[in-house]
C-alpha cells in the first residue's frame, strides 16, 4: 500500500512510538508528588518543551489539549468568555470545520473573511473591514486563519494579517496544524495570539494536541476539574500521548528540509497529471506546502477516484472528507469559485516524512489507470 494520506493522519514515528512506551513503563499520575509522579511529571515537561521548541515559543505558554479540535474550541470559546462576548470573529472562509462550527457556537457575531480564487486570505477586504471596524458595536475583532489549508495545502499570510489585528486593537488565532513541520512555524514572527497544533498531523499519537497562547492574551477555560494545565484545560493529562506528540515535533523540525524536499516532486506528478490527463491542479497560484496536491478533471467523481485508488493499493482522499467517511462538496473550493462539477471531482494526495520518491510517479501511474478504467 502506498500511503498519500498524510494530512489526514501521519503514520506515527519510531521516535513517537519508543517515547510512548517509555512513559508508559513509568504508567503514575504527572499530578502526583511521589517518586513515580515526579517521573511522570519529568516526562510531560521534557515533551512540553519539546514543542514549544518547535514552535519558537516559551514552554510556559503550552497547553496540552486532547487535539486540534480541541485547541481551536479552547481559543476560540475561550476568549470570547474572557471578553464576555464583546467581540466579533472574522473566520476565514477556507477554514476546518473545528474553527468554524466552534466560532458558530461560540454565542457571539461571525462574519466570513474571504479569499482570493488562489484560496488566500484577501488581505484587501480585511484592510477594508478592519478601517470601518466600529468598536462600539462590534467590539474586539478577532481573526481565525489557518496557517496552511488542508485540502489545498495554500499557505496563509498570517504574519501580515495578525499585524493588521494588532493595529486595529484585535487578536489573532491561528489553526497550525498542518503547518508544524512542513513550513516554519514560529510564534514571535507570526505576531498571532494563539496557535493550535494537532500531534498525529507530524507522526504523533492520535488524541493530542496542544494550544499555544501568548502571554497575556485574554482567555479563559472550558473544562474545569483538578486544574491541570494552569487551570486552562482540567483534566489527568494523557501522559504517553504527549511524550509522543514532543518527540513526534522534535523529529518533525529536524526533517522538515527532507519534507520541503518534496516540493520537485509533487511538482513533477502534477505537471504528468496536467500533460496526461489534462487535470486541473488547485491553488498554484500561490506558495503551498511542499506535500500536497488537490487537482480535478471534471465528470471523474472524487469517492469513484478514491475507491479505484484503494483497489489499486493507493491510499488517497477526498479534500472534503468528513468524519463519518462521507463525501462531501469542498467548501475549500467553492470558497475560491471552483464550479461544483470540477469540486466534486477533486481529490488530495499528501505525502510526509516516511514517503519514497517513487510513490509520486507510482500514484500517477495508478491515478492514470483508473481514470482509463472510468472514461474509456
């Protein structure tokens, strides 16, 4: 099986997986103050700096979370309270569905802030938003923009965007988790207020995740209970997962040159795909991840292409795939004006840190022949 499926989930690391078992050997409560306990406490600190390392940031300011859903519902519910509802979210309109159903619920206006046909932040219509921003009635504007999308894998101007909010008196949040360890994330150059990271996105355990949040940025929690986390996120820490999330980051920064490697790669793939079978590849237009690629060709439906790929021992997805195993109309796309019958037929290959140069031409080979098989 050739896996190209790793914005969904990375296959987890051997460094991940021998740090998981060591802090399950120590198997004692992080919040106990015997030996074992000091142990286990030993280990969670170890991997909480181990990802603000990856990140710029100060380990302090890490808070482990059960993922990136998670994060984003702490940021993002978590300072709307702090604020007592005196805000108003800008979400961009290419966001995950766990900013943009958490900002939907979070009680308080959302407006949708747009992007370019090349699924880019419209920094224009944020400028132009932010100068008739009415403090009285809209209160403190807060920003949700992902650091890279992951169905496109289009990188986000979120460094220009977040300069913009602070100007404007407003706060930034930014989704990173298909950001870590494919581009630089760094949290002093990005000038966001928080940032949510996801541990099985870079080889990490499933189940983990952390929130960054800059010092003194209003937010406060949404679970309660022991207190762990600063009394941001209560609740017995997940030990063994966390250990793996800070070594999964750790070995996910010293890799990343062999990662963005890629890039010639994918590019080759996609320039066979266009020359062979006349695909139209999504978001070229602007600097994407290294790894990921989203292209179409009308009237080849993307779950028949995900199936075919599967028979063929190519694992694939759809962009738009949800949690029930679905498929589902891109609302990436349709964000950045693809017609709907080019948008159902898009899918996403996606590549990571255990990926062979020969599984980008054995995945066109494979595309190739079932797009023969289909259209005949």
């Amino acid at each position: 099986m050739i896996y190209a499926d790793y914005n969904a989930t990375a296959p987890v690391r051997p460094e991940a997986k021998a740090a998981m078992m060591a802090a399950l050997e120590v198997g004692a409560n992080p919040s106990s103050v015997h030996g074992p306990g000091r142990a286990a406490r030993k280990l969670l600190e170890t991997a909480r700096t181990q990802v603000s390392v990856a990140i710029g940031a100060r380990a302090q300011d890490i808070v482990f979370t059960s993922g990136g859903t998670e994060a984003n519902a702490l940021a993002l519910n978590g300072v709307v309270a702090q604020l007592e509802g005196k805000c108003t979210l800008l979400v961009s309109a290419i966001e995950h569905e766990a900013v943009i159903k958490n900002a939907g619920y979070a009680g308080v206006p959302m407006e949708t802030a747009y992007v370019t046909a090349d699924g880019v932040l419209d920094l224009n219509w944020l400028r132009d938003r932010l100068e008739r921003w009415d403090q009285a009635q809209d209160g403190t504007p807060i920003l949700a923009l992902m650091m890279a999308n992951n169905e496109t894998g289009v990188i986000q101007p979120v460094s220009e965007a977040a300069t913009m909010l602070r100007e404007a008196g407003g706060l930034t949040h930014c989704d990173a988790v298909q950001g870590l360890g494919k581009t630089m994330v760094n949290v002093n150059l990005l000038g966001v207020d928080y940032l949510a990271l996801s541990a099985h996105k870079v080889g990490g355990p499933q189940g983990v995740g952390a929130l960054w949040v800059r010092s003194g940025a209003p937010l406060k929690p949404v679970l309660f209970g022991g207190g762990q986390e600063r009394s941001l996120r209560s609740g017995t820490e997940n030990l063994s997962g966390i250990a793996g999330f800070g070594a999964a980051a750790e070995a996910a920064i010293r890799d990343m040159a062999k990662l963005q490697a890629l890039a010639p790669l994918r590019d080759k793939m996609e320039a066979r795909l266009v020359a062979e079978a006349g695909v139209t590849v999504f978001g070229t237009g602007a600097e994407r991840l290294p790894q990921t690629s989203n292209f179409a060709v009308p009237g080849f439906r993307a779950e028949t292409q995900v199936m075919a790929m599967d028979l063929a021992g190519v694992a694939v997805s759809s962009g738009s795939a949800c949690s029930s195993g679905k498929v589902k109309r891109s609302l990436v796309l349709g964000a950045m004006g693809v017609p709907d019958d080019l948008s159902d037929s898009a899918i996403r290959v996606s590549f990571g840190w255990d990926s062979k140069p020969e599984d980008f031409d054995n995945v066109a080979d494979a595309w190739i022949e079932a797009m023969r098989r289909a259209k005949p």
